[in-house]
C-alpha cells in the first residue's frame, strides 16, 4: 500500500520533496515535468528539476525520485530519458496528463490521450533506449475532452513496456473540479497486469480508503491533499500500523514553512520571491486558518525581509 508524492510543476521542487519525505509516510516521489522538444537536454536542466540525482536519485530521508517527462517526440523523448537515466535516474515517468494550453497546442500532456498510438510510440521509443533495470512509468488521466478512451490509453502504454501507470480519475476538461472518477479506473486495473496507481482528489483519510475502494488500486498517488496536511501520508501510515494519528500543528508547519522559504529563495530568479512559498500557503489554508491570515499579510510583497519578518513573528506567535 504505498503512497506516492505527486509531481506539481511551481510547488513540489527539491525543497518540498525533502521538507515531505522528512515528515514521512511516502514510498516514492516524482519531479516537477522536464518539457522535451525535438533536442538532447543539458545535464544541467535534469540537475536542477532533480538535484537528487547527485544523491542515488533519492530524497535525504532515502525515499526514490523519479524524474518526469513531458513531451510527444518519441526519438526525443527517449534520447532524454537516456541521458537523465545515465545521469542517476532508476525511475522515468512519462507525463500524459498535463492540461496546460502551451503544452497542448505542442500535442504534449494530456493532448496525447487522443493518440493512443502515439502514447504507445513514445513509451516504447523510452523502453528500448533505458538501460536494463531503470523502471519506467506513466501518468495520464481519463481522457481528453471526455472520460473516453482510457481503456485503450492503458493498454498501448503497458503494451508498449511501461512498468507501472498512475491514473489522475478525471479528463483534461475536468481540470481539477471535484469528484475524480475513481471507479473509472478499476475497469484498467482489472485490464492490465502491471501495478496501477490511483491519483485524485485524495484529502483526508477517508477519501483515501474510499479511492482503493472503488478504484481497486492498494497504491495511492497525492499531491494537493498533502500540501493542504503536509502529514497525510504519515497519517496514513499511521492508521495501517493501528496507531491514532497526530495531526501536525501549525507551530511544527511553521517551521517547515520559513525552510521552505529560506531554500527556495535562493534556487530561483529574484523576481519570483515568495512565489512558492504563497502557491504552499494556499493549500495549507484548506486546513489551516492561519495561514489564510499569514498570505493575507504577504502576499503583495517579493520582499525577502519583509516576508521573513512575518513568517518569523508568526512562528513566535506574535501575530
Ligand atoms: C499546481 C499543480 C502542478 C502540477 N504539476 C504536475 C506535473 O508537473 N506533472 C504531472 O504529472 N502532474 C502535475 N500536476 C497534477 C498532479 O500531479 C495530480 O495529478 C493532480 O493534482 C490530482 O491529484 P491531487 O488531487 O492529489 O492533487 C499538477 C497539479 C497542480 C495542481
């Protein structure tokens, strides 16, 4: 019964994988996606989405990264998952859900689910150019403009040699609007041999047992939920070993919170200060009030002092 930590593009980055494998509870976790067009990228590039591959492509608390693709050039495609598997990479994961209009309109992401032959094409193009024993992964959702055709999606990417797929149980269309269609996706994981993941709308302990209920996947993927309760996963660990979980307390976030902000800070453009830092916020305001009333107070600002006074006042609960 493994969870997995959920690739977010803006969010989820080096910094955030280490701050959640350390609170715990994850067996794997996957990179933000690395766009590929029709050339070899710079070891660079994989290095910065995933400076873990300096460390046997694992978070500080031994927990295995995988690092994700996006693109629909299958000889290009491949080419890269080579190159980031030379790099340190043991897991690839293909990016086939992603519902942003840049991407789509270079038929990557999501686009591809209306090409089943295509997703098949790009997965046996990444198969055939990994070294023996490096896992290869994908990661699509329902469908496109419908919840059609992912019976079909499924089959050419196991057809095709992928180890592992994780369903987000919605279409593009459906964005991020609540239910996922977990029930949707017990039909491929009754099709298909190798393990599929359930991913979607997982926020609390209850959706978690009811998405390996209707989905009948025991592997869960969370990405929203855990920003919103930062110890979801450990939660859930927790419940299987009999033991009542602890929620975290906004003191014990806080000080993940002003880290967070300390070491994103110094990865990114000036211009961009405080911008994950407020992306966090307004996830663990679902379940923490105070940090509505902590983004309130910064969220004009891209000034370092300015935004670190507040954090550090509101861990010594001055405010
Ligand atoms: C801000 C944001 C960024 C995302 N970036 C990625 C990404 O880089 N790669 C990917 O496969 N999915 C990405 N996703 C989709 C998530 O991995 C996940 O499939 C989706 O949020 C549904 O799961 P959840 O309800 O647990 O959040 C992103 C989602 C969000 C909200």
């Amino acid at each position: 019964m493994n969870v997995l930590l959920a690739p977010m593009e803006g969010v989820v980055d080096f910094n955030m994988r280490r701050i959640l494998t350390h609170i715990g509870g994850f067996s794997r976790c996957v990179t933000e996606f690395i766009r590929v067009t029709d050339h070899g990228l710079p070891n660079r590039v994989f290095l910065r989405h995933c400076p873990e591959l300096d460390q046997n492509c694992e978070t500080a608390s031994n927990v295995p990264v995988a690092v994700q693709l996006l693109g629909s050039n299958p000889e290009a495609m491949a080419s890269n998952a080579y190159r980031a598997a030379i790099l340190g990479a043991k897991t690839i994961d293909i990016n086939f859900g992603c519902p942003a209009k840049t991407v789509n309109k270079n038929e990557g992401g999501a686009k591809l689910l209306n090409s089943p032959e295509t997703m098949y094409q790009i997965v046996r193009h990444i198969k055939q150019s990994l070294p023996e024993g490096i896992k290869l992964s994908a990661k699509m959702r329902l469908g496109y403009e419908q919840r059609h055709g992912y019976l079909e999606n499924a089959i050419a990417v196991e057809a095709a040699g992928a180890d592992e797929l994780c369903v987000h149980a919605r279409s593009k269309t459906d964005g991020y609007k609540p239910p996922a269609y977990w029930d949707l996706v017990d039909k491929i994981q009754q099709q298909l041999s190798i393990n599929v993941v359930i991913n979607g709308e997982i926020w609390n302990l209850d959706d978690w047992q009811e998405a390996k209920r209707q989905s009948g996947c025991s592997d869960t993927m969370i990405g929203r939920g855990i920003l919103a309760q930062p110890d979801l996963a450990k939660q859930i660990q927790e419940f299987q070993q009999g033991i009542s979980p602890k929620p975290l307390t906004w003191e014990e976030i806080m000080v993940y919170v002003h880290e967070y902000f300390l070491t994103t800070t110094v990865c990114y453009p000036k211009k961009f200060l405080g911008n994950r830092l407020k992306q966090w916020l307004s996830y663990l305001k679902i379940n923490y009030p105070q940090a509505a009333r902590l983004l309130e107070n910064i969220k004009r600002s891209r000034d370092f002092e300015f935004i670190d006074h507040h954090l550090k006042n509101e861990m010594n609960g001055k405010l």
